[in-house]
C-alpha cells in the first residue's frame, strides 16, 4: 500500500526565517513522483514542487527545496526566508499506480507565518 | 490559459436531496480526478478518469456516488440521497497524462447537507 505520513499537524515560523516540513512514504515502486502541494485559505490547492524519484539531486523552486532520501523514504520540504503568504495547510502527496496515478495525500501540516 | 473550474463553489441541500457537481478541466487534459476533502477524513480519493476508457471507481463510498464525464472534458459527480456525512470540500483535478504530470485543481465546491 502506498501510504504518506506527515507527523506535524501544525507548525509556526516567524517571518524570514526557515522552516522544514516532514514526509515519509510507503511503496514497492522503484520509479515514482512526490509532490508538495499547498492550500491557502481560499481552499485553491496548488503545486509547491516535484521530486523524481530516480533523480538523485534534490528539487529546487525558489525559496522551496527538498530533502529526498530515496532509501528511507523521506520527502521533506524546506522553506526559505518564509514569508506571510507562505501561510497554508501544506500536503505531501504520492501518485497511487493502483488507482491510475490518483494522489495518496497524508494528513497535512498547517504552517503559520507570523510577523 | 484558463485553470480547473467547479461549479457551484457552494451548495447546501437538505438530507436526502439529490445534488450533481461539475467541473471543467484544462483544456487538452485526458486525465480527470475527483476527490473529497473532509475534517474527519483528509483528503480521498474518488473516481479517475482517463480518456475514453472506463473509470476507476475504486474509490467511490457507496453507490450513491455515480460521476460521469462527456466528450473527454467536463465531468459531473452526483450524490443521490445526501446523508449529512456527504458534507465535505469536493475536488476536481486534471491532468496531461496520469503518472509523471502534476494535477492541477480547481476550487472545489463546498457541499453542506442539513
């Protein structure tokens, strides 16, 4: 089963500054995407980034990254320099091939911005 | 170019009504999602459609479910007989192709059974 695990349900950072949001996954499948998506209040979600699982370098959009680590099946986002409109529920995300690429989405994690 | 769009972006409808949800994919898009987003639940997995080919239902709670989509391009969910646990965010997704492109969604329609 493709299962998606995020372990912090809320998280704060002060504007600037930098934060990491966490992911593990479960999966037999040896070539697959992870995603990040965002949802802000207007409830629109929205790509944050996309890890190729056979690349070995990290993705990078701008101030966010990510830590893959292929062998421990961790997806982490890291967010630079956080800025207010960064304020969201941010999910990890992993395409189920049983149900034709369909997302398996985990929990989410709220992140607050503040001043 | 134009995103995913929903309609209604909200709906409240008494228990036991019949209510049908639509979207409208990005253009060129032979793969479409729906999913449900509710407190309780998170966000689920509904029915997948891809091109001409029959759809994967696996995900649809009961048979009070049903979607449709016409032409390859718009979609509708219905739900008959809403029950109050029918309240959630519904999604729509679309989709160049299923595995390696990222799925674009719409804003949702917010469904509330009284």
């Amino acid at each position: 089963a493709q299962t998606v695990t995020q372990s912090q349900p809320e998280m704060s950072v002060q504007e600037a500054e930098t934060v990491t949001l966490s992911c593990t996954y479960d999966t037999s499948e040896n070539n697959y995407y992870l995603f990040w998506y965002k949802q802000p209040p207007s409830r629109q979600m929205i790509l944050v980034i996309r890890q190729e699982a056979y690349k070995q370098q990290n993705a990078t959009e701008n101030r966010f990254s990510v830590n893959f680590q292929k062998a421990a099946k961790s997806f982490s986002l890291k967010i630079s320099d956080s800025q207010l409109g960064d304020t969201a529920m941010y999910f990890c995300a992993f395409p189920n091939p049983n149900s034709g690429y369909a997302l398996n989405f985990g929990k989410g994690t709220s992140l607050l911005v503040t001043p | 170019g134009a995103g995913v769009s929903q309609s209604p972006s909200n709906k409240v409808t008494e228990k036991g009504k019949d209510v049908e949800l639509r979207c409208d994919p990005i253009s060129g898009h032979t793969a479409l999602y729906w999913y449900r987003q509710s407190l309780g639940q998170g966000l689920e997995f509904l029915i997948y459609f891809q091109g001409n080919s029959a759809p994967d239902k696996s995900g649809l709670p009961s048979d009070r479910f049903s979607a449709e989509r016409t032409g390859g391009s718009v979609s509708t969910l219905t739900i008959q007989r809403t029950q109050q646990e029918d309240s959630a965010v519904y999604l729509c997704a679309s989709s160049l192709d299923g595995q390696f492109y990222e799925q674009y969604f719409g804003p949702g329609t917010r469904l509330t059974v009284t």
